[in-house]
C-alpha cells in the first residue's frame, strides 16, 4: 500500500465540472480508498485581479475551493491545492496584460515531438515580475486549502533550455510556497532530463514523477530520485484523454508500470492523472475505468488485477454497461494503429485535413469498428431517456457516437449530430464555460 494515494483532475483544459460533479468524484475517491485530491489549474480559479483571464471559464470561486476542502476533510482526504507555476501558462501569457512575462512572447517553442507551439506558453525566469505575479495568485489561491502541500507544477517548460535557468527559477517558487506556509511538489520530467540537477533539489520538495504509457520507464526514474534522498510519488494517467473512449489495455500496464517503480524503490505517494488534452471531449464515464484500477493498485499492489473490474463499473453505474464501457476502451488496438499519448480514433477526428491515416485503419477496419461501436451505443441507449436517465449510460452512448464520427469522417449528418450530442452531454456534468472551446476543436459538418 502507499501512503498516499492520490487522483489529480484537470479542471484546465476547457471542461470545468459542477459541484455537484466534484462531490460525486469525491466520493467515488472515498470508495476506492484515495486520500488525496486535486484539481489542476491554469486559468480555472477565479483571481479577483485577473477576470481577463478566466471570465469565459466558469472558473472555480475561493468560496467553492473552501466548500471542497471541508467536503475532503469529510471522507478523510486532503484536497490540495495545485496552480502550474511555469510552462502551461498560454492562457495568460496570450493576452497582452501578460505576453511581457512570457520567455518568448511571441511564441514559436519546439517542442520534443518536433512541433513548435504558435502561442507563448512559459514564464521568463529573467523576469523578476514573474515571481511578484505568482505571489499574488498563492497568496489568493492558498488560504483555501487547509492541506500543508501546494503542487506548483512547473512541468514541459518548452522555451527553456538552459537547465540552470529552470533549477534556478524552480528554486525561488519553492521559496515562495515556503514562505506562505506550504510545502512544494513539482512535476519531476525536466530534472530527470538533466540528472545532474535531481541531487540539488531540496529535500523538502516532493517529485512527481509521471509517464503515460504502458512501457514507461518507471523503474528507472524512482530509482533517480530515491537514491538523491527526495521524497517521490509515482504518476501513472487514467489513458482516457485523446482517446475518445479510453485505453484501458494502455492504462492497465501503465498502472502496473508505476506501482512496481514505486514499491521497488519506496514512493511516498502513487498519484492517479486525469488530463484533458484535446478538447476534454471524453466524458467522465471514460474515466472512471483508471479512477478504480488506479485506487485498487494503490491499495492493494499488484494483485489489483485479480479483481473484477465489469462487475465494479456496473455497480458503481447502477446498469450493466461495464462490459461495453470496456470494450469501447479496448477499440483503439484495432489495425495495430498504435501511437503514444493518443488514440489514431482521436486523430482521425481532431486533426485537419492534412491527417494522413495510419495504413493500419483499412476501409474494412473502420466498418468493423464502427459496426462494434454501434452495438455499445444500442446497449447504452437502452438506459437512456427513462424517467430517470442514467448519466453514465447517455455518456457511453456519447462515446460510442465519438467512434462512429471516426469512423466516418466526412459524414456530415454524423458531425452535426455529434456536436449536439457533445454539448448535450457536456451539461450534464459540468459548467457551460468552456464549451465553445472544446466544440471549436471538433470538426464542422
């Protein structure tokens, strides 16, 4: 078992959930013995000073941050409070009140995966204004929480090559956490990238260590951080963004991925990622396969995978639709069109029309996918539409809508129903801020 077990939700990338929604996450958290949460921020916390920003968000108030900490505390589990504190900034550093705290303001950072970012996305840590700007945002944003923890980030700083200038800059946000009463976690990919800076980070800071991928080198990257003294936690993702319907197969070997690392070499904490890259397109029923799997493997180790994950998912649902919502996961490996971070599906449906289609995906693969979604969407829709609809089915019925689209890509009649079902599904959960967003990034019929 580890001490900490955590699930990290993005709150950041367009969708924003009700309270509602929260306290049922929390709950289910509650249920599969997680002890901590929290909610990723950007943009998505209503600072008093800085409306600009958030003003089409429907962001999170101080008042709501206050009723979810007490909401933790209720089911045992610290709430704490995260605002990324370096790169991730576009949201900011887009608008001219803010493009002078940018490292290049007019954007133009390559990143590892040979694409170059058009917007500005990291803060100048030659700018002594950016640290008075994230002092204001702490000295807001931290009164809510009574966790004595605060995660500030500071991960995929693309504009940043010298690695002393990122150490040196990441050294005076811990001092800012520090001196407001906190203790700093930060995402540990740009340090294990230049070993020689893990043995100079203080050993009150806490690494998070994560990887998405099944093979993901785990062992390799505890072992980095165990043998500098620091303490560590193991992030292992939920496989569910980019994929319109999950990766369970994925998420399932990047689970058992992390826990060995972790328990090999002693983590702390095996923290549970829940991202939303891409539009946040994927309802929370995508997720909820890696919300149990993750707070089994936590718990119990590896013998997590000796447990019935259908019959869970239908009990926790209330109709027995697990077995669909995992097959529905399991469609990306059809053709062998595998790639890191996303499902081909996604691409298929989120790129231009310069998307050239892996060879794997035939005409013939396709129909039979779209055939398999089909058959889950019947299945789904079944529990739709009652006198008292189920939320998880009319979003599994979603998902399989989101593979259909896919699938047929240049159907029009598809795409205009899919993107009246998307906004349909979309208020069931969660807040309107950010939906004209993540419609945005779905194609037009």
């Amino acid at each position: 078992m580890f001490q900490v077990r955590s699930y990290m939700l993005d709150v950041s990338r367009d969708k924003i959930p009700t309270m509602a929604t929260l306290k049922k996450i929390v709950d289910l958290l509650a249920r599969f013995k997680y002890n901590q949460f929290q909610l990723y921020v950007e943009h998505a916390f209503a600072y008093s000073a800085h409306k600009k920003v958030w003003e089409k968000a429907s962001p999170l108030t101080a008042q709501e941050m206050r009723q979810l900490d007490c909401y933790c505390r209720m089911h045992d589990i610290e709430f704490v409070p995260n605002q990324n504190s370096f790169g991730h900034l576009e949201r900011w550093l887009v608008k001219p009140e803010y493009n002078h705290l940018a490292a290049m303001p007019k954007g133009g950072a390559r990143t590892p995966w040979g694409t170059v970012k058009k917007f500005p996305t990291t803060l100048d840590p030659k700018n002594p204004e950016c640290l008075t700007f994230l002092a204001g945002l702490y000295d807001e944003l931290l009164p809510n929480f009574t966790s004595d923890l605060f995660n500030v980030g500071c991960d995929e700083t693309f504009e940043i090559k010298d690695p002393e200038e990122y150490l040196g800059f990441v050294l005076k946000v811990f001092d800012l956490v520090r001196a407001r009463g906190k203790r700093p976690m930060f995402w540990g990919d740009i340090v294990l990238k230049h070993p020689e800076l893990v043995a100079r980070l203080p050993k009150d800071a806490i690494a998070l260590d994560w990887g998405y991928e099944g093979n993901h080198p785990f062992m390799k990257e505890a072992e980095q951080f165990a043998k500098a003294g620091l303490e560590f936690y193991v992030c292992p993702g939920t496989s569910a963004w980019n994929s319109l319907c999950g990766r369970v197969e994925n998420m399932r070997e990047n689970m058992a991925a992390a826990e060995a690392g972790g328990r090999a070499f002693g983590a702390k904490g095996f923290l549970v990622t829940d991202w939303g890259d891409g539009g946040h397109w994927q309802p929370l029923a995508a997720s909820l396969p890696g919300l149990v799997l993750g707070g089994w493997t936590a718990e119990s180790g590896a013998t997590a995978t000796r447990m019935n994950l259908e019959e869970t998912l239908d009990a926790i649902m209330g109709v027995p639709l697990g077995g669909v919502l995992l097959k529905l996961g399991t469609l990306y490996l059809r053709g062998g069109a595998l790639r890191a971070n996303a499902s081909e599906l996604f691409r298929i449906l989120a790129e231009d029309r310069g998307y050239s289609r892996h060879p794997g995906l035939t005409d013939a693969v396709l129909a039979e996918i779209s055939s398999v979604a089909d058959a889950c969407r019947h299945e789904a829709t079944k529990y739709c539409g009652l006198a008292y609809p189920n939320v998880w089915a009319e979003e599994i019925a979603y998902m399989a809508s989101l593979v259909e689209a896919a699938c047929h890509r240049r159907d029009a009649g598809r795409l205009k129903h899919l993107r009246e079902e998307h906004e349909h599904v979309w208020k069931l959960r969660n807040r309107e801020g950010g939906l004209a967003d993540s419609l945005a990034k779905l194609p037009r019929f």
